[in-house]
C-alpha cells in the first residue's frame, strides 16, 4: 500500500497540499522538511527550531513502518484503542508518542501508561487522573494544555481567561511535566488571518514563561497553516494525510 505524494513545492503565500499520485511516505517526508526549513529561514528561525508530528489517525501499520524507515519519530494518536497496537507493534523504535485526540475520563489509565505525551489537557479532573495514573516507573508525562484561541464550541480547550491557573495547578502535579501550549485555531484562508489566530497562543506562552514556567513546547499549525505557524512560533507543526496519504478505516472502531 502507498502512500500518496502531496507536492509541497507550490508558489509563496500558497500553503496547500496537492496530491500526487504514485509516490510514498519517504518522499512527503523530505518535502515537508524542505518547506520547514524554508519557513525557519524565510521567518529566522533557529533551522531545526521546529519539529514534525506525524499525525498518524487512521493510517495502516505498513504507513507508520515506512515513516519510522524514513527517520520520522515523533506520532500522534487521537484514539486510544486504535494507538495501542501500533506503539505495541513498535516499541523498541524510540519512537515519542503524543496523544492528541479529545480526552475522557474513562481513557486516562492507558493513555498515562503507554504515551509520552499528552497536548489535549484542558481541565484539573483529566489533568489529576493523567497524574494518578501515570506508572512510578516512567518519567514524569509530558503535557501541552489545549487553548480554544478562537473561542469555537465545537472545539475543546480552555479559555484563555483560565489558562494561568491550570498552568499552576499542573505544575504542582508530581507524574505530570508541563511542556508548552497547543491550539487548532479556527480556518482562516489568508497568512495575515492565520497569523493573528496563532500570534494569540504566542502571546499566551511568553506570558506563562514571564511568569517563570519555563515552557518549551508550541503545538500549532498543520499542512494547511504551517507557514503562518512557524511565523508565529511554533515549534511543532501536526501533519497527517499529507505525509502519510489519505487515511484509511480500519477494523477497528475508534473510541475516544
């Protein structure tokens, strides 16, 4: 099975995906990076500043194998029950995973146990249970607290207007290491729009590292906005379909 090759060779100020026919996930990697390094630059960013999440939601095993061949260790799930065989099935590839999807309680346990990460906390009752949970063995789970920048009720997320005090609370968590920030802002199809959507988590996190958290981690920006991302940023951009091709259904029904 191949993964479909989307051309990110396209015009400035154009930041969409074209698919490709014919070509795999080792050549939409490069791509990706190619236009990554080109955005550091063109916006001076340290090169290497910004790292790749491979969003991996609905994508075959075969698809993951590939990325993994290609140099790609950084994965993102949104579905528990679907992430579990694939970070089974590579375990001893030091791969980082990150769970990415919408939380519910009754998920915690397994997503404290197996992931890395968690970029979805945003409120104490899941962040307390991610804490609880989390195996003594194992370090501390690395968290970005979610901000609803756009304010829109179909997307979860804190308030910004919150943001300070869940910040302080997590950071009293003892299995819980607090990272940075992550926000999917609201589409917006010009780069000033996307600009001033991502400029407001910036804003968020300098404010927080004012404050002496020491955060390190910005989680925003995918294929479609990445440039307006890193202009703005972030130091970590979720790409899924146009590094891995179109997802695929599995045999397994996804449960957040």
């Amino acid at each position: 099975m191949q993964a479909l090759l989307y051309n990110l060779s396209f015009p400035p100020r154009r930041r969409e995906f074209k698919k490709e026919n014919g070509l795999g996930v080792h050549q939409n990697l490069i791509a990706i990076h190619q236009k990554m390094r080109e955005y550091e630059d063109l916006y001076s960013r340290p090169s290497g500043s910004v790292h790749l999440l491979g969003a991996s939601k609905d994508q075959p095993m075969e698809r993951v194998k590939a990325a993994i061949a290609a140099g790609q260790r950084i994965f993102g799930e949104n579905y528990v029950q679907e992430a579990l065989p694939k970070i089974t099935m590579f375990a001893n590839e030091n791969l980082e995973w990150h769970f990415i999807g919408s939380i519910q309680s009754n998920k915690t346990k397994k997503i404290a146990e197996h992931f890395d990460w968690v970029q979805t906390v945003s409120n104490e009752h899941i962040a307390t249970r991610l804490s609880e949970q989390r195996p003594l063995h194992l370090p501390p789970l690395n968290i970005c607290i979610e901000v609803n920048i756009s304010h829109e009720a179909s997307k979860s997320g804190i308030d910004a207007t919150n943001l300070l005090s869940l910040a302080e609370f997590c950071s009293k968590l003892p299995q819980l290491k607090l990272r940075g920030l992550m926000a999917v802002p609201e589409h917006k199809d010009s780069l000033n729009e996307q600009r001033i959507e991502f400029h407001k988590l910036r804003v968020l996190f300098d404010e927080l590292n004012e404050k002496g958290f020491n955060l390190d981690t910005l989680s925003m920006g995918m294929s479609n906005d990445m440039e307006a991302a890193i202009a703005e940023g972030s130091t970590m951009i979720r790409i899924g379909t146009a590094f891995f091709g179109q997802r695929e259904k599995n045999s397994i029904t996804p449960q957040k």
